[in-house]
C-alpha cells in the first residue's frame, strides 16, 4: 500500500523535541525525512533520559522514528554546501536555530530559497521571527510560563507550577505537522514555495481559546485553583478507599444527576445550593462534603463499574504501567511492536496516531543512530567515496 506522504522529502535540521516531534509524524505517513545531527555531539535530546539497558535514548526511538540520520555540522562552511546539495532535491527543510545562527550560517530562508525556489522551510522560534523577544532562546517550560499557562496551574495557595510533559513543544510539533502539510499542499498546486513562521509560544496561546478573549472582554484572569476546574462542579480528582485518584468532570447537569443516583445521593438535586452548576461552584466545599465520604467508602473499580453504566464520564488517574495494563489500551493497540536493528531485538512503542482507513501510517524502523545513513545519504548526492572520507576526516560529517 502507497503511504500518503510517499516521495515528500523533508530535511530535519531541528534540535530536541518540538521539530523532531513535528517531522516524526509526517515520517510515520511515509515522508522520507533526514535527519540532521552534529557529527559528534548528536541531538542533545540523546543524552536526555530514559536509556536502553544499551544505553541508547529511548526517547528518540519513538520521536525520530523512519527517519535516516546524517551527521553534519552547519557551521563549518563545508558543511552548509552539504546542507545546501540536500536543500537542491528537498520539498521541505525544517529548522529551529536562533534567527541570528542562521543569518551567521547563510542558510536562512532567503539562502535555501536561491538555491530551491520551491522549497518550504518551517523556522520554529521560542517567540517568533520579529518583535522584541525574536532572537531569544526558549524551551517548552519557557514559553508555557509566558503564555500564562504555568500561572493558571498548581494549588490555589502554592506556586506556579509547570505541566508533567513539555506539553509547548508537543502543540508546537502539531501545528508544524499542520503546517507543513499546508504548504506542501500550496507547493503541490502551484509550485512555489514559502517561509512558515512558527513559534512555540503562539502555538500554546492559540489552544487556550478562552484564556485572551476572556480577559479582554471580561477582565477575567485565570487563576490557580488546585485539581478543581473553576467554573464547574463538581469537577475534580478524588481518592477512593483502595487509594486510586479518579478524575471525574460533571460536564452537565445530566451527569450530575447521574451521579447522585449511583451514590444514593438523589436528595441534592433538588437542594437548593445545587439545583444548577453556577449553584454548585458557589458551595463547591459544601458539595465536596458529601461526595467525598461517599468516594473514601467506596473502591475506585467499583465506582468505575457504576460510573460506565450510568454513562457517566470518569478515570482512574493511571501511571504508565497502569494504563499499558488497561484492557481498552489492549484492545486498541497502542504500542506496537517492531524490530531495532541498533539493538537487535524487538522494541514497543507507541502505535501511529491518526489512523487512517486507506492510507495508514506504518513503523518501518525506531530512531536510529547518529550518522548511521551518512555515507548512502551523500552518495545519493554524487559524492564519490574520496570526497565523503574528506569530509569525515576533517569532521564536517
């Protein structure tokens, strides 16, 4: 079967997370991706736990998987001629360096462009190309404190507190997945290329929708307020008697009922403290002071059960052991398994997302190592075997 992004090739000049993330989904549809490291430190996301037994970075299994690795340094100018001969026969090239390093390494969109009219490059930023913050450096824990994520997060009294996932460069990746399919598309029906402007922080702000338009029209800012969503109730995570947390959001005034009737509740429906949710947030502790008895009482398995056939939304708040023993993440196939050649054995990891009825993705091999497809990539390019011992002797490659 044709993958859907089959004969795409996209160049990965990206570091750490947010543009490897990004290409590694389009990688999974069949976009034949390379993927651009220095010849000797790597990405420095490999030295980020967790490891192998072999001491290979298991993160970059999953992230850089069905791409093919070439060590390179940009910087030298030996190596931008390389980058440059990959750029003459890419559709795309993705980049996340500081605005400054790619002007100082002439290889910035006007550079690419002259030699590739066609060619799309996606330039992720903390911040952006233009204003005052362009050329700062960021991370995902940066620009979520700046979007004002990380202030709206944590216990009402305690401090700010940031996500358990750099979720930024999560959203980031997203969007540059979407965005380069975008301009591919345009690519495709017209033949000209462009610059995607891209920045981690506009990426988060874009998915808190109410957060911006709230205050500017209400004065309303988004405030700490622990496990409890603030404008619905109840709506928060609970502990049962087997010690389990089980998140469980009231959404509606149905659910709520709902839940009263399984817990023997049905009394407060018509109490007049929480007829309706703006009544229930209002006495959130009093509320809180009847189900929470009921849930310290009660097992979470067994709530769940009564949850389910009530059609009530709920879940256990699972570790990643509990939730590859969950029989819904079973069934589903969410890891799947496929051989790593580096390690020489089998290796699970997280299946493809979206899955597609007649196009699907696939998992032809993990992330490799670094380098590991430097010599076929540059014979691909007409470098005789002389030139690329040159090139590696003198340590561009």
């Amino acid at each position: 079967m044709t993958s859907v992004l089959e004969g795409v090739r996209i160049i990965d000049a990206g570091t750490v997370l947010a543009v490897p993330a990004m290409t590694g989904i389009l990688a999974d549809f069949g976009a034949d991706v390379v993927k651009i490291e220095h010849p000797t430190a790597g990405d420095p996301g490999r030295r980020y736990p967790p490891h192998s037994a072999e001491g290979q970075c298991l993160t970059s299994k999953v992230t850089n998987r069905n791409k093919r690795f070439l060590g390179l340094d940009l910087s030298r100018p030996e190596g931008r001629e390389v980058l440059l001969d990959l750029v003459a026969g890419a559709d795309a090239i993705t980049l996340n360096y500081r605005l400054s390093t790619l002007r100082k390494w002439g290889i910035d969109y006007e550079d690419l462009s002259r030699v590739n009219p066609g060619i799309v490059v996606l330039h992720m930023t903390g911040f952006g190309r233009t204003g005052p913050y362009a050329d700062r450096p960021a991370f995902s824990r940066i620009v979520e404190a700046y979007s004002g994520l990380t202030y709206a997060t944590g216990d009402r009294d305690g401090r700010p507190m940031p996500a358990g996932a750099p979720i930024a460069d999560h959203v980031a990746g997203v969007y540059g997945a979407l965005s380069l399919m975008l301009a591919l598309f345009h690519q495709r029906t017209t033949g000209r290329g462009q610059l995607i402007d891209l920045s981690l922080a506009e990426s988060l702000i874009r998915v808190l929708d109410g957060y911006y338009v709230g205050y500017v029209e209400t004065g309303y800012v988004p405030e700490r307020s622990g496990t409890a969503n603030p404008v619905i109730a109840p709506h928060d995570t609970y502990e049962f008697a087997d010690g389990v947390w089980v998140q469980l959001p009231c959404s509606t005034q149905n659910m709520f009922e709902r839940l009263c009737s399984i817990l023997d509740l049905g009394h407060l429906v018509d109490d007049s403290r929480f007829r309706t949710n703006a009544e229930r947030v209002a006495h959130r502790e009093s509320l809180d002071g009847e189900l929470v008895p009921r849930f310290a009482a009660m097992s979470s398995e067994r709530f769940l059960a009564l949850a389910d056939e009530a059609g009530i939304a709920a879940a256990r708040v699972n570790s990643a052991a509990d939730l590859l023993g969950d029989e819904h993440a079973v069934a589903r196939g969410i890891l799947e398994e496929v051989y790593d050649e580096n390690l020489g054995r089998l290796l699970q990891m997280q299946a493809v997302v979206p899955r597609l009825s007649v196009s699907p993705g696939a998992i032809r091999w993990p992330g490799r190592e670094m380098g590991q497809d430097t010599d076929t990539l540059l014979a691909g390019l007409g470098y005789d075997a002389e030139r690329i011992r040159a090139l590696r002797d003198s340590g561009v490659v």
